[in-house]
C-alpha cells in the first residue's frame, strides 16, 4: 500500500477498453504517479479471441494484468468474492457464469444483474483485498472504457463512485480507437461487432441475436442449457413468466431465436465502423432494445442505473 491516488482499470478484453488502457499505463503507472491496477473479469463465456486479444496487449506492452472470475458461495446472504487466473487456466465452458446463474436465476432485462455479479462485485472484492476502500468513504477512481461517441453511456451516479471516463476527456471516438489499433501489429479477431467479447449476450438487439443464430447455432448452447438446467431459479419474480425466466426479450428461448433465424426473412447485421461506415435500415423489431453489450462489451457499471 501507498500514499499515491489509487486508480482502477476496468479493462474488458475489447479495443476501446485496450486503447483506454494503454492511455492509462502510459499517463499514470509507467510514470510512477498512481497505484494502479488492471483488471480483466472472464466470465467463461467471453469469446476465445477475447483471451488471446488480453493476452496479447499483456505480453505485448507488458501490462500487469489480473485475471479474475466470480468465486460463488452457494449459501444465501453470502456475496460474490474472486479467484486470480491466468489465461492458461481461465475458464472457457461457462463456468463462472452457470455458478453465479444456479444461485441467482437467469439474467435479462427486469433483472439485468449480470455484470454486477460476474465482473463489478469480482472487481471490488479483489481490490478490497488490496485495500481499497469502498462506500461512502471510495478511495480511488475505476477508469471506464467509454468512448467521446458514446457518452451517453456514462452511469448518472458516476459521481458517488467516482468512475472515470477518460477517452471522453480526450475526446477519442471509434475512429481514433481504430486508428490506434492499426499501429500495434496485432488486433481483437472477433468476426464483427454482432458476436462481441460476450457472443450471445441478452443486452444485443433481435437482429444481432438472428444474425449470430444464422452464422452460428453453437453459440446459443450455454444459454439453452441454462434455460433448461435453472430457468425455475428465483422463478417468482417479475423477471419470470410462468414459473420460469427466460434470457430474452419477450420471454424467447434460445432454441425459439435460433429457429426464427432459419425462417425470418431479415438483414444480417454488419458493422464495418472500424474502417468505414455501412448502414442498415433502423427496425424497430429487429433493432430496439439494445444495451450495453451493442456497444462491444459490458462496462462495469453500466447497470447502476
């Protein structure tokens, strides 16, 4: 422990949050001016370019990166807490995610709790165990990987967590994100924007979730899986309909969304904004409702709201 101003990176395995990062290190930790730490939380159903993109910018910029995951305690009224990984021993089948959904229940929109569980209760568990302080006395600033282009996200409580958004204070967009990339020699190697570091993630758009389903059946197995083995948790809710929740939107299953993409006629989503602008007639069917998974990927708080 120091007497330096303390500062949290939330880094989420995507290029905004990598370029965030590297902003960061470069102003604050190579300068020996803060007590930083880097925090990447896996959940298990991160995408696998995910990890090797973590891992890359790691070895790469020689970043210290703790990996962390949900460390679940099966009892009631006993909160999340985190394990330190590593890539080697990250998990890959889900496995932080199916502890936390057999305690919890399924997650969706009457019930986003999702990222608190699996990434900001993992996160300040593992910096409470380096002395960080939290409630109404927070010690420290959790840097958010948010874009100039999409302030908008930024958590109205930002304020009383004291949550930093420092590419909008530089006022760096998409592009500039882009641009930056291409410098490195190397880049995340998700297909696109529809799959994202959480694939089938519940926060994406019908069209998204249509596009992944036609491209790729196989992604839609864990939530499927986690219909069928807990969708009767916390049941009672006004998440639930009829005994049971379901991930998403309009109570669809997985196995409905991935059979509506082999008869829906529709327009598979693209997003080529890394290099240039492509559009897609706005649906209000296929498109509303996205959250912050549209974005790339969960920022840490981005359900206090």
């Amino acid at each position: 422990m120091t007497d330096k101003p303390k500062v949290a990176i939330s880094f989420s395995g995507g290029r905004t949050s990598a370029v965030m990062t590297k902003l960061l290190v470069n102003e604050l930790l190579i300068q020996d001016s803060h007590e930083v730490y880097i925090q990447f939380a896996n959940t298990g159903c991160e995408h696998p370019a995910t990890l090797e993109f973590v891992r890359a910018c790691q070895e790469h910029f020689n970043w210290p990166v703790h990996w962390l995951e949900a460390k679940v305690n099966p009892e009631k009224g006993k909160g999340i807490r985190h394990t330190e990984v590593d890539y080697e021993t990250a998990s890959r089948e889900g496995e932080p995610f199916r502890a936390v959904v057999e305690k919890y229940g399924i997650f969706n929109r009457t019930s986003p709790a999702c990222t608190a569980r699996l990434k900001t209760e993992v996160f300040n568990s593992f910096l409470q165990s380096k002395g960080f302080v939290f409630g109404k006395k927070v010690d420290h600033r959790t840097a958010i990987g948010i874009r100039f282009d999409e302030a908008e996200r930024m958590s109205s409580r930002k304020d009383e967590f004291r949550l930093w958004y420092p590419l909008i204070d530089h006022k760096i967009t998409k592009r500039d994100v882009a641009l930056e990339i291409k410098k490195w020699g190397f880049d995340l190697q998700i297909p696109h924007d529809a799959f994202g570091n959480c694939t089938w993630c519940w926060k994406k758009t019908l069209r998204k979730h249509l596009t992944l389903a036609q491209q790729d059946p196989s992604v839609f197995d864990f939530p499927r899986d986690m219909e069928r083995e807990f969708g009767h948790v916390k049941g009672d809710t006004a998440a639930a309909k009829e005994g049971r929740r379901y991930w998403f939107k309009d109570y669809m299953t997985a196995d409905q969304i991935v059979e509506l993409s082999k008869t829906k006629d529709f327009t598979p989503y693209e997003d080529d904004l890394w290099d240039h602008a492509k559009e897609v007639p706005f649906d209000a069917d296929l498109d509303a409702g996205g959250g912050a998974c549209d974005s790339g990927a969960c920022d840490v708080y981005g359900e206090l709201d």
